[in-house]
C-alpha cells in the first residue's frame, strides 16, 4: 500500500474535544474540507457548512435524499444493454443564507477582522453553532451568533437562528435571509466548468437548467418556492417562517421571484439590544406530486413549529441523540482526538441513515455531491450491518429500499439476459447508472452483497416479517440470477463457474471466477435455500404466497443446492492462496515502491488497460471475502491471502483500509491492524484522499465502527450468535461498545485482561468468547482473557511478506514459506490469582 501521511487537523485550530468538532478560526485554504465535516444532514435533508453569509464557499449545497435529474447518456459507439439513462443528485434550492450588513458593509468571513471565532457541532445535540466578533471597517464591534439544526425527529424540518448585537455604539443594520436556487450561484457554476469531469468520482454537473419555476410566494412571515425537475419530472417546494425578536426599531421588506426569496430586517440598532431571527425551514419532494400539493406539506410542517417553538424540536434532537449514543458509542482507551474522531464518523453515520425512511443512503450522505448522490452496494457491506447491530429499524428501512426497486432489477437482470433480478451497480431510481460496465454493472456481487445484508439482518434481529416477505422474495431472485448467469464446467472436477464478471476491486476487471464474487454467490444461494425451507416448515401460508408469486418449485431450490455445493473457489496450491480470479496470479506485478506519490490514485493518471494488465488492487477484494464469510476460511488460509495481497493493494479505495484492519487484526499483524485502522479513521478528518471537499466517506465511517467492533472487538456475526475473538491495541486501555441482538442490548467492555458482557434491556443473550458459549444475563458477565490473540512480529527478508515483493523492493514470483515457518506468539499476561 502507498504511504499515506493522516495528517489530522491541526490541534491549535480544531482543538480535540471527545463529543464535538469545534474550530477556533475560519481559514480559505481548506473551504471545501470544512464544509463538509461541518455538514448537518438526517438521511432526507443535507445542508453542506457554508457559513449563513453565503461566502466565501467551496460551493453552496442543500441536498435531498433521492431528489436527482436524468439525462441521456450518449455513448461514442452504442451497444446493446449499456445504460442509457445518468442520475445526478440535485443541488436544491438553499435556505441557508443569512446576510447580514453593519453601516452598509457585509459580512464576509475570508476578509473579516474577527477577534473572536468559534465554530462547533457536538455530537450529542446535533446544532452547528457559531459565535463570533466582528470589527467592522468604522471599528464598531460586533457580536454574531448562529445556530443551525436538521431535525432528526422532524424529517422535513431544518430550523436556524441569527444574533446580532452591537457591543461597540450604534449603527444601521440590514439582515436579508434567503431562499435561492442554486443554479443562480457562480460559485457552483465555476466549480463544475474547472474539469470536476476528469475524476469518475466527482458530479461532472449538468449542461441544462433543471429546476422549472411552478410557483413563488409570500407573506409577511413566510416565503415558498416551488420546482419542477426537468427531466425527471420530480417535484420540490421549500418554505420558510421568519420571527424577529428585538427592542431596536425596524421595518420589514418581502420579496419573492421564482428562484429567490428574501425577507429583509431594516434594523435601527442601539448599543448591547440584541436581535434576534429565527428561521425555520420545510422541504418536501416527491416523484410525482404537484408542487400545489407539496406547498401544503410545507405550509403544515412550518405550522407545527409556529405553534411550538424552537425549544422542544431541540430537546426532541438531544433526546434522539441520546438513544443513539446509548446504542451506537465506542469508548476506547486512546488520546481524545482518536475518541473525538470515532465519534465524528459514527456521528455522520446518523447524519446519514437517521430520517432516510425508506430511501437508500447515497455514498456521500447529503454532505456533498460526489459520486453525484448514487448508492452503491457499499451500503449493504458496510452501513446496514452497522445499523443492524445498533438501530435495526434503520437497517429494515434501509433494506426496503431495495425491495421497493425489485421491478427495475428484475428488468435489467432481463436485459442483461439473466433471469430473476440483477441490481446496479450505480443509481437513485433504481436503474443502471453507470455508463462504464467493465468496472460498473459487471460487478454482479451487488446481489449478493444485499443478501449478504438480508441474511445479517435477519440472523441479528430475528424479523419474520421482513425474513419472510421482502426478505424472501429478494434472496429467490438474487439466487435465480447466479444460477443463471453461471454454467457447470468439466475438467479433471466439475464445477460450476462464473465468468465475466467484476469483483469490488476495480483495478481488475471482466474476470472468470473472481474469489469474492463466487463465495459471495454461493451463501447468496444458500441463504435463498434456507429461507425457502424455513418458510415452508414455520409459516405455510406465506410459503405458498411465495410460490405462487414467483412461481416457484421444488427443483428449482434444489438446483441452487447443486449450484452452491458445486461452485467454484479459486485456490493455487503452489502459492497456497485464494487468487483474485483464475488468471490474476499469472500478470505481471505492479511496481508500486517505485510509482510516484503523485501517481494516486491510478485510476486517475493511468489508461484502465494498462492497470488491467497488472497484479494491483485498489482495494481489498479476496481480503473483504476473509471477513464476510470469516466461518468458511481456516486461520492459515486468511494469514496466506492476506499477506499475499496486502502488499500489492494501493489503497486508492477509501473502503480499503478499514476492511485490511479488521483481518490483520485477526490473523495476528496488530500493529499493521492499528496503521490501517487509523487510515481508515482519518479519511474525511484528515482529507487523506484528497476528495472530503466532494462529501463524507459513509461507507468508510462505518468500516471504522465495524473495525472498531469486529477487528478489535473480535466480533464475528456470520452465524447465529455473537461471537468474539478480542485484539486489543497495547496502547489502548480498553474499548467499550454496545450491541443489538433479538430485541436485546448489551455492553461490550474489553480490557487488557477480560471482556466484560453487561445486559441493558431484554432478554438473556448467548454469546462466545474464543470457543466456549456463555450467557449474559441480568448480572454482568466478566470473561477473563490469558492474552490478546496472535501477535505476529515484523516479517523479515528471511520471511518475505507473500506479495510478490521483498522488503527490499525486489521482485519474487515463487519463494512462499509454509505459514508454519512464520513464527507468531500469543500476548500472554501472567497467571491471576
């Protein structure tokens, strides 16, 4: 893997604090950085953190779960089943904006002369507030303070505050606050035309005006606007309620075009009175529904609230929060801005998910536009288990979505010439969005990826009725796919193998038998089979309802059994390991000690057909399988691949580094584990891939809870119950989580010398700790620990890490020791008495 400075914030501007991101002072150098870290989203609503003046910003954003436009893509030579349709997540319209004015000069952070500043967002009330000291060009001294909050319990509703006060004599004030369509912004526009095009993970922007005026409206209160989306045809309306409190005399302005509302304080204002403005925010969107209807929805949204006030929506987000604390907050033994890091990424996790209700989780959240708002299956491998063992209402919604989208899979699995359902790679609406197959709907493992997450969810939760309804129809069109989509093969075995296919390494790409794929596959096509059986034998009714809505038969699951038992696993016994595919081990080896720095990510300075060629990864792929499925691969043969493959993986992947903790943890490489733990942790903090102005790595965010809990923890959950295999990092004093399980939560604390189970609500659990089974009921279970697991020293030229390189740089091509010849020892501490 290339190295990779985390270069985390800098302490004397972003002190560490263990529950909030705080920032002493605003700086322009890293605009598009700290306006996403400082995001406030609930998985419907996103607004990036612009500061309310408008400027200077990286790019404005306000983003709406699933609110997107389409476009034709045009290929330079056509073919049959490309995708056909782009999606691109919208920037709407902005509330955001606040101005403000003092003797007629504005605002504006990059040339203020602030002699005060404080930003910060805490994590257990989920407000972005900002105070600071203005000494405006007559030196007059200003007070300014802000709040801003997207309601975790009010999925529509974003509220905001604005105070002025003169601390310094008196003077004219003009405070506008606005509604805007962005497209109306420049910054935007100058952002997209400076070649965003050239990085596939960018929103490339769009070459047409999206947002059509249906209406515009005021009163002397409130402003509405309403869109309709050009192409897509989906509709928005976003409103807002102004209260002013304040004892200085003012007169009041409203103004209202189609892309712009604005409310306008014409302020006399004395020494020390303070003025207050408080703005709450409602935004509706729908695939179909008139903008007339919309408006009505935000008009009750924003009555709510002027019938309530502002204070119990913020008791409301506080107690929210503190649920999902409870549930969701690793403690570990380390320095605060390792704690404060954990629970920023854990933060953004239900900034993400929280009020998604149904809809899918782009990977960027709605804290920017990369990858232009689409759901990958990234969703499924890293998020929905974290919700699953947290919040698994969450993770339900969070599967429906796939449900309700089962219709355009079972049409693409069609046009693809397969039967059953094939799920993309890239989208919003559920179609195929990537216009790039070889890297995009050639990775078939997306459905195996969500039966992957049907069969945690349901294993972890115990819901029949989602096991037995969405779940069931689900995993009998996934399995039907690979069924179809593979063939048996003869040579000296007959197997059954998949070909032309794309596993999650991009950098490999149209391969036969890739390793993830296949083994994936084949726990999809068990799963469909155990699901079928279970439900013929607990609930006939609904067995028969599936039947006769798919049309299914006896024979047809036991084919998927012959399927499954037959599948081929690629294994090379001369190197002892799982190749990537059936011809990966055979291509040259990528000189990666010698690439330049400025080369990363390859995809960005390297034809795809030249990457191709060459053993090189962008991210774990047979190492992901390790983890998935960790009950169907022996030690020895996770310590083989791992070692094989972590030498030549680039990281250029922010899901990378997380997946590569959790396993070297495992297979004993612990200071190895606690590097790529701490790359992964750092990806958005410390802007490692260069791109956190684009949005927060969700995906990686939660591969930081999962390697917190499974790489560290030991948690193993591919079964039926919860087990554990604790590694705990030497300079960490303990580590501390909490886990949901049928309807049960239960406290993790792991320390040097044992792991304690603590039951906080519901029934008994049954868990394992390294092989022996224990009950954890209403006293706490203390489990005491002789050592830490494997503990595998530095590898020496004498025992060369089995990548293809020594650590000298040069190249071998067969000198595998016996993993039996790397000498490892367990971290033992002495007898207790």
């Amino acid at each position: 893997m290339k190295k990779t400075d985390l270069n985390p914030l800098a302490d004397h501007r972003f002190p560490p604090d263990e529950w909030a991101l705080i920032e002493n002072y605003p700086s322009s150098a890293d605009l598009g950085q700290t306006e996403t870290l400082f995001s406030t989203a609930n998985g419907y609503i996103g607004m990036r953190g612009n500061p309310e003046e408008g400027r200077d910003s990286h790019y404005i954003g306000t983003f709406i779960n699933g609110f997107h436009e389409t476009w034709d893509i045009r290929h330079a030579e056509n073919a049959y089943g490309l995708a056909r349709t782009g999606q691109t997540l919208i920037n709407a319209p902005s509330s955001l904006m606040i101005r403000l004015y003092v003797d007629d000069e504005p605002l504006l952070l990059s040339v203020a002369d602030l002699q005060a500043y404080e930003r910060r967002i805490d994590f257990r009330e989920g407000v972005l507030r900002r105070e600071l000291i203005w000494r405006t060009p007559a030196g007059k001294r200003v007070q300014v303070r802000s709040t801003r909050m997207v309601s975790f319990t009010e999925r529509h509703l974003a509220l905001m505050t604005y105070e002025v006060r003169l601390l310094e004599g008196d003077a004219p004030i003009v405070i506008s606050s606005q509604i805007v369509n962005k497209e109306d912004f420049d910054d935007y526009a100058g952002r997209q035309a400076a070649g965003s095009d050239s990085d596939p993970r960018k929103n490339p922007g769009l070459d047409h005006r999206v947002l059509r005026s249906q209406m515009s409206w005021h009163s002397p209160r409130r402003m509405i606007l309403g869109y309709r989306v050009t192409n897509s045809g989906m509709t928005l309306a976003v409103g807002a309620d102004h209260r002013i409190e304040t004892r200085n005399m003012y007169t009041e302005l409203d103004d209202t075009t189609e892309d712009q509302g604005r409310k306008v304080y014409r302020i006399s204002a004395k020494q020390g009175q303070p003025i207050v403005i408080t703005k709450a925010v409602a935004y509706h969107t729908s695939r179909s529904v008139p903008v007339r209807e919309l408006s009505d929805r935000v008009r009750r949204t924003l009555d709510r609230v002027r019938e309530s006030g502002f204070d119990c929506h913020y008791e409301a987000q506080r107690q929210w929060l503190a649920t999902f604390w409870e549930h969701s907050d690793v403690s570990v033994g380390a320095t605060p801005r390792i704690q404060q890091t954990i629970r920023w990424c854990i933060f953004q996790l239900a900034q993400a998910a929280a009020r998604a209700d149904g809809a899918g989780i782009p990977a960027k959240g709605l804290t920017g536009d990369g990858y232009e708002g689409h759901y990958f299956w990234d969703s499924e491998v890293y998020m929905v288990p974290f919700l699953t063992l947290t919040s698994p209402e969450q993770a339900r919604n969070a599967l429906r979505f796939r449900f309700t989208h089962l219709k355009e899979a079972r049409e693409r699995a069609r046009e693809m010439s397969t039967k059953g359902a094939l799920f993309p790679w890239r989208t919003i609406n559920g179609e195929e969005a990537s216009a790039y197959y070889a890297a995009g709907t050639a990775q078939y493992h997306i459905d195996a990826d969500i039966a992957y997450a049907i069969g945690h969810y349901v294993a972890m939760t115990g819901d029949r009725e989602f096991a037995y309804d969405e779940g069931a129809e689900l995993l009998v069109e996934t399995a039907r796919m690979w069924v179809d989509l593979g063939f048996w093969r003869v040579n000296a075995v007959e197997n059954f193998e998949i070909h032309g296919v794309t596993g999650p390494d991009e950098y490999t790409t149209v391969v036969n038998n890739n390793t993830y794929t296949n083994v994936m596959a084949r726990w999809n096509l068990r799963l469909a089979i155990r699901m079928v059986r279970k439900l013929a034998a607990e609930d006939t009714q609904a067995y028969q309802r599936l039947v006769h809505t798919l049309n299914l038969r006896e024979e047809e699951v036991a084919n998927w059994e012959q399927c499954a038992n037959g599948m081929k696993i690629p294994f090379d016994e001369r190197l002892g390991i799982h190749p990537q595919d059936d011809a990966f081990v055979a291509k040259e080896l990528w000189d990666l000690e010698n690439t330049p720095e400025e080369s990363y990510p390859l995809l960005l300075h390297y034809h795809p057909l030249v990457i191709y060629r060459f053993q090189v990864l962008k991210q774990a792929d047979v190492v992901l399988a390790l983890f998935l499925r960790s009950n169907e691969f022996s030690l020895e043969e996770k310590r083989a691949d791992f070692e094989y493959y972590d030498p030549i993986t680039t990281g250029d992947s922010s899901l990378s580094a997380v997946m590569q903790a959790i396993v070297a943890a495992e297979v004993g490489h612990q200071d190895m584990a606690l590097d790529y733990f701490y790359r992964g942790l750092f990806v958005d903090i410390g802007d490692t891939h260069g791109n956190t102005s684009d949005g927060v790595h969700i995906a990686s965010a939660a591969g930081t809870w999962r390697a917190l809990v499974c790489g560290f923890g030991g948690l193993r959950d591919d079964g039926e119950i919860l087990c554990f295999d604790p590694r705990l990092p030497r300079r960490w004093g303990h580590l501390t989580f909490a886990l949901a399980y049928r309807r049960s939560h239960i406290q993790v604390q792991l320390t040097r010398r044992s792991m304690t189970f603590t039951l906080l609500s519901g029934d008994p659990v049954k868990v394992r700790v390294r092989g022996t089974e224990y009950e954890v009921g209403t006293t706490p279970l203390e489990v005491r620990l002789a050592h830490q697991g494997l503990y595998l020293p530095t590898l020496t030229s004498a025992h060369p890490i089995i990548g293809g390189r020594r650590q000298d740089g040069t190249l071998i091509t067969a000198e595998v020791p016996e993993v039996s010849d790397v000498e490892f020892h367990t971290e033992e501490f002495p007898a207790v008495t």
